[in-house]
C-alpha cells in the first residue's frame, strides 16, 4: 500500500495521466520467444514516457500486483488487470499479445481506458523480427496517438527522436532481469554488458542483484556506473548508501544518503542520513534528520522510534518517552518499543544505559537505531512532473 497510494497521487495532478503497460501474451509456438513479452513492454515503457504521462516502471508495476495477490510470471485475467490497475491510480494500461514465426514477428495492443472502462480498438505492427525495437516503437507512437495528449511530432520525427537500443544487448538485459536465478541473473547482465558497456539499465539492474544478495562491494562498484541524473540514478544511489553501510563505511554512506536530498528530499533519506549520523555519534545532527523525518511523515512509527532514542541519547528523557508513546499508537505490538518506554520512564539516562551488545551488566539496552532499506521516488516525481506541466501552461489573462 506504501507504493499503491503514491501512484494515485497522479489522479488528483492536472494535466498528469498515468499508464500501466502489461506484459504481451506469447501466442506463437516459437522456443525461446517468452523473452519477448517483458521485452515488447519494456520498450514501450521506455518509449511512452513523454511529458505529461508518467509510466509505471516494471519493478512498481510487478510490486503492485504481488500485493494484489497476482505474483509475477503470472497470468492475470482483465478483470484483474482492471481492478489492479485501477487501486494503483493509473488512467490507462495498454495490453497485448505477439507472435513469432520464424525470423518474423506480429505485435498488437489495445489501450483501456480504467476510469471509462473503455477498450480502444486494436493496433498492429509486423515486420522481421531484427526490426522488433523499430516495430515497438512505432506501436508506441501508435498508442500515444490514441491518447488525449498525443505527441506533438509526427511518427518519423518520434522514431528518429528515440534513443537506439542494441537487440542482443536488450534481449539479454531482458532475460536477465526476469531470470528466478540470480547466478543466471548476472550472466545474462553481464553478457548485455559485455555486448554494450554503456547499458545503465544493465548495470544497475546488477548492482541491485549484488546488493540482494549481500555482495555489497561488487554492489557498489556497479551502482557507481548509473549517473546521478539517470532515471534509475536515485535508487542506484540509495542502494549504493546502503551497501557502504553494511560495509561499515559510513562517512561513503552519509555521501551517497547527502546527494540525494538535491534530487528527492524523501522521508527515508532524512531518516538514514540520522541512522548513519548516530552510528557516527553526532547526537545533535541525528536528533535533526530524525525530527524532519516525523514532521513529514508523522505516521511512520520507524520515524518515531528513531527520534525517540535520538532524544534520549540527548537526555531528553520526556521527548523521548512522548515519541514511544506515539510509536506504540501507530504500532501497539512493538515489544522493543515498549521496553524502551518502561525505562525511559523509570528515568534511566542515557549514562546510566548500557548500549546494546555490551558484556557489561544491563540497566537496560539502548535500541538500535531503525534503517530504511526501501526507496520510492514514484510520488515525488509525479508532483515534479506536475510542476512541470504547470509551467508550461500559459498564464491566464
């Protein structure tokens, strides 16, 4: 629900729609063409993001319906598309299905409209199957042009605007990503870096495969590659603060956490910047980070419970004891909490604590502090994108 309630967040935006792009149904009887329905989505998700449309990426899109029930590899019925679709706040899904035979392939999509339950008519490509990445994107201008802010160029122009995909670099990023198996996973990631050493997709899609599987310094070395500025460049940094932490290098952890507060200043970031900084032992500046977390989300009770034992290591006892009591509001069955409240009310000080881990005789453990380990940026972009629809309005008279 974390991730449902920002998507929404685009319905109440002027001018902003949101599109969810299924995978295609495989209709042909071709070995290996399976690859090919994460990969026609995947170039239309690339392809569709224009200003104005805010397309949910595949890892949002999967993450959605998993929460739904609807795991992924699945095959959702329309009826489940539309329910899903609509919980996650989007205004238009595009599903579609795909041949193959031989060295020729045969794509079609339709484009439902979620709040008019409205299926539009059916849209074809077809052509060799080496021309798959042209034949996607002409079937993306095809769909934006059915849309109610269609682009403003003609198909050619919008063809020669797109950014050149390689096919065998695409087709093993695509096999990679969707591949169960994480050692069949970074082969297929670094077979598409190996073919294009200047894939990002790639290279972050494998620093997130290191970093989930606690190979932090092979992590960092390959979120390093994802530029600041790239769509994918917050979350490469985000994981990349994470693994320096796990690593024990917090001063690499609290630069990575710093430069993402110029590109989205989240929640989760104020909070792991006060997690790195109490680790570092700099009380006052955590007891900061930890307090702008509450204050923009006063409901998270990791938020709370932070800035509870921030306060107390800063002998504000009351503070303290007033931040547990609204933690075990939002959360009651938070033993740990709980604890800390009964001491922090018994007016043991921070002094008189013995932190957590020590040999010594136990008046009573000073928790640890609680990271965030997930990062959503959907919502903020949505409003930047809004922003920037805004601008480009003209001015009333």
């Amino acid at each position: 629900m974390l991730l449902l309630a920002p998507l929404a967040l685009a319905q109440s935006l002027r001018g902003t729609a949101t599109l969810v792009v299924m995978p295609f149904e495989n209709r042909s009887k071709t070995v290996g063409a399976d690859w090919l329905n994460e990969a026609c989505s995947e170039v239309l998700v690339q392809r569709m993001a224009l200003p104005g449309l805010y397309v949910i990426s595949r890892s949002e899109r999967v993450f959605a319906f998993d929460r739904a029930g609807v795991p992924e590899g699945a095959r959702p019925t329309r009826a489940t598309v539309f329910r899903v679709a609509e919980q996650m706040g989007a205004d238009f899904v595009v599903l579609g299905s795909y041949m193959v035979s031989e060295a020729s392939f045969r794509a079609t999509a339709q484009l439902l409209e979620v709040k008019n339950l409205k299926l539009r008519p059916e849209i074809q490509v077809s052509g060799p199957l080496a021309d798959f990445v042209e034949l996607q994107t002409s079937l993306a201008w095809q769909l934006l042009s059915e849309m109610p802010r269609p682009p403003r160029m003609t198909r050619e122009e919008f063809m020669k605007a797109a950014p050149p995909i390689r096919l065998d670099a695409f087709e093993a990023y695509v096999r990679g990503v969707v591949s169960n198996s994480q050692p069949q996973r970074i082969k297929y990631l670094k077979e598409a870096l190996r073919l294009n050493p200047d894939y990002l997709d790639a290279a972050f899609a494998l620093g997130k495969t290191y970093y989930e599987n606690h190979e932090y310094e092979q992590a960092v070395l390959w979120l390093s590659k994802v530029p600041a500025d790239d769509d994918s460049g917050g979350q490469a940094t985000f994981l990349r603060g994470m693994s320096e932490y796990n690593r024990g290098y917090l001063d690499r952890a609290y630069t990575a956490f710093s430069a993402l507060l110029t590109r989205a200043p989240l929640t989760e970031v104020y909070n792991n910047l006060g997690v790195v900084e109490a680790r570092r032992g700099r009380k006052t500046a955590a007891t900061e980070y930890f307090s702008k977390a509450v204050a923009a989300d006063p409901s998270d009770a990791d938020y709370r419970f932070n800035l509870a034992v921030a306060l107390f290591k800063n002998g504000d006892n009351l503070g303290a004891a007033k931040q547990l009591r609204e933690e075990l509001q939002l959360r009651p069955t938070d033993a740990e909490a709980k604890t800390f409240l009964d001491g922090v009310s018994r007016g043991i000080t921070y002094a008189a604590a013995t932190p957590a881990g020590s040999s010594a005789a136990v008046t009573m453990r000073v928790p640890i502090e609680r990271i965030k380990r997930n990062y959503n940026e959907a919502s903020y972009r949505q409003v930047q994108m809004q922003i920037d629809n805004l601008k480009q309005q003209p001015s009333p008279k």
